[in-house]
C-alpha cells in the first residue's frame, strides 16, 4: 500500500534545508548578529548612565504665578510633564522625569520663592545637575531683568529629594532599538532576497514536480527565516542581559514576553519582504526598494535616539512606523514590568500593519 504524501513533513525538510543554508551565509550572519552585538558592544561599553532628555514635572501645589514658572516654560531643555497622582509618582520611580519641581514662597524676605527638587535613583544624577543649573540660569536672567534691586528672587535648595527608582542605564534604551533594528533587517531584507532567488533560480517552479502545495512551500521558507531570528533575538538579549545588565524586570516572564513581542514583529517585517521580493525586477533592485522600507523606521522609529528629541511636527510621522510602537512596548516590558497584555496600543497597531501588508504581500506575490 502506497504511503500517503505528508505535507507537513515536505515542508519541515524545507525548512531544515533553508535553516542550514542561512547558517552557511555570512551576510545572514553578520547583519542579523555581529552588527547589531557591535552596537551594543559600542553603547554599552561608553557608560552605564543615561537619560535621554531633562524631563520635569511641576508639584500639584506648587506656585505657577511666579515669573520663574513663566521662564522655565519657554526653555527648550526642559520639557514639561502634566501629569498627577500615581501616575506622576510612577514616571518619577521609572526615570522618565528627571525632577519634580516644587516652587513655593519663602519666608526669607531677600528670595520670596524657594525651589525644591525631589528625583529618584533611575535618574543620572548629571541630569539632575544641569537641571539646577538651568534653573540657576533662569533665576539670574529675572534678576537682572525685573528684579535688580532684590539680592535675588529665588533659591534652589541644593538638597534633592530622592525616592527609590530603579537603575536607568544606556542599555535599556539602545538594546530594544537594536533587536528591532536585526528583526526588520532579516525580515525584510533576508525574505526579499530568499524568495527573489528562488524564483530566479526556478526552485519554486521546480517544486511544482512535487505533491507539496504552495502554501506549505512558502510555510517552510518562513519557518526557517522565523527560528534563525528568534535563535538571534535570545543571543542578543543574553548578552544584554548578562554583559551588560540588561534589565529584565520579572526575569524569564520578561524573556517570554520579548519572544513573543519579537516573533510577531518578525512576521509583520516578512510581509514587507514578500512585497519587495515581488516588485523588484532584479536582484540589484532589492536595495533601493528594502532601503525605502527600513531606513526611515531605523532612524526615526526611537532606535538611537528618543523620538521626543525630533522636531514637533516630525514626531507624528514616528508615531505611525511599526518600529516605534515595537521599540516602546519592548522598554516597557524589559525595564517597566508591563505584560505583554499592557501593550494593547502597540500590540493594536502593528496588528493593523500585520493585515494591511498582507493584503499587499497576497495581491503582489508571484510565483514564476
């Protein structure tokens, strides 16, 4: 009795195939582990601080009639905050505030307002610094400005406050942008080249001799791309972690969830792939047409810096790329502790990315 064709097992030794020949690629690699390890290697190594920007909120009783608030509201190294409650207090523990910025009236008649800070250990104390500084800095303007014949108008207190907040370090912030950076380089360039190839090369036609069917051809092709990128995503996050401290905040709960963050990432950047293997005419096409995809989102979608550094009106734009929102809920499930439940937001959004791409990927897709 002849034995019955099993697709599952056809398109498991595709995949088995295509693994080996991934591993056996240097480019493969390099750009989806060395490069983006040289990274880290790079950012880890310049220190162990870091804030991205001065960040403050204003105490919910604090005085805001004061010309002092008037200044510090129109200087463009502070950013104001406006937040209350747990919510602040939150922010606060998490470093994503420097300071809580308290301006009462004083008793003492030669400085009618006096200014406290309260931080927390998540914040580089330089930040705190150059915070009092600039603080400082607007003090005398006002002085020489409306206030000449007043010694001065207010006083810093030069003692911070500080509450417990965990460490903060260059690492959180860069290794996200980095794992981002591998998963959509692999998924888009990686699938675009893959599947260009066997089109060219007629092993997708050749394939056609056999029972398997198509679907589970291009099932066996993606299985493979899938378990090389998250066997890369685990090097990248062992070696944060265990190098260079790489905060995971409930340990394995925290790797779990990065998982699967990472692996439903992957499969929205592949459709990208399918899309560029299907449109590009050549195989020196696939560049310029993959460079469209992942240039943008590699410098604006928060990689390297805080997309709050950008201009205003280019801050929306950065908003929209499925990069970012990748990036944003992996820094709060490895450093704030969120499930990945709590990422509804990101989740929503790269799942509307997930079916607008693969209704372009179906209708663009060939075969031959």
């Amino acid at each position: 009795m002849q034995k019955k064709y099993s697709q599952l097992t056809a398109m498991l030794a595709i995949s088995k195939a295509s693994l080996r020949a991934i591993f056996r690629s240097p480019s493969a690699v390099v750009f989806s582990i060395a490069f983006p390890l040289i990274f880290i290697l790079v950012f880890g190594f310049i220190g162990s601080g870091g804030r991205i920007s001065v960040s403050v909120a204003v105490a919910k009783n604090s005085d805001t009639l004061n010309p002092i608030y008037l200044a510090m509201k129109s200087i463009s190294g502070i950013k104001l905050i406006r937040k209350e409650g747990e919510a602040l207090k939150a922010d606060l523990e998490k470093g994503r505030i420097t300071a809580l910025i308290d301006i009462q009236k004083s008793i003492n008649p030669q400085s009618p307002y006096e200014i406290k800070l309260t931080s927390s250990d998540a914040v580089n104390p330089q930040n705190v610094q150059v915070l009092q500084s600039i603080l400082n800095a607007v003090i005398g303007g006002i002085n020489q400005q409306q206030f000449p014949g007043t010694p001065t108008i207010a006083v810093v207190n030069k003692i911070v406050t500080q509450i417990p907040g965990r460490v903060y370090r260059t690492i959180d912030f860069i290794l996200p942008g980095q794992l981002g950076f591998s998963l959509l380089s692999a998924g888009v360039f990686g699938v675009a080249f893959l599947f260009f190839n066997l089109r060219q090369q007629l092993v997708l036609k050749r394939f056609y001799a056999t029972p398997i069917k198509r679907s589970y051809i291009v099932l066996g092709e993606t299985l493979s791309r899938v378990i090389f990128q998250m066997i890369t995503a685990v090097v990248i996050i062992v070696v944060g972690h265990y190098v260079f401290n790489f905060t995971l905040v409930h340990g394995f709960s925290t790797f779990a969830d990065i998982m699967i963050l990472s692996f439903i990432a992957l499969i929205l950047f592949m459709g990208f792939g399918f899309i560029v293997s299907s449109l590009a005419k050549s195989e020196s096409a696939i560049p310029p047409f993959a460079n469209l995809i992942t240039l943008p989102q590699f410098l604006l979608a928060g990689t390297f810096f805080s997309i709050d550094n950008f201009p205003t009106w280019l801050q929306p734009i950065s908003r929209i790329l499925p990069l970012t929102h990748f990036n944003n809920a992996m820094r709060s499930i490895a450093f704030e502790g969120a499930a990945l439940v709590d990422c509804t937001k990101e989740l929503g959004i790269m799942g509307i990315w997930i079916l607008a791409i693969y209704a372009v990927a179906f209708k663009t897709f060939k075969w031959e």
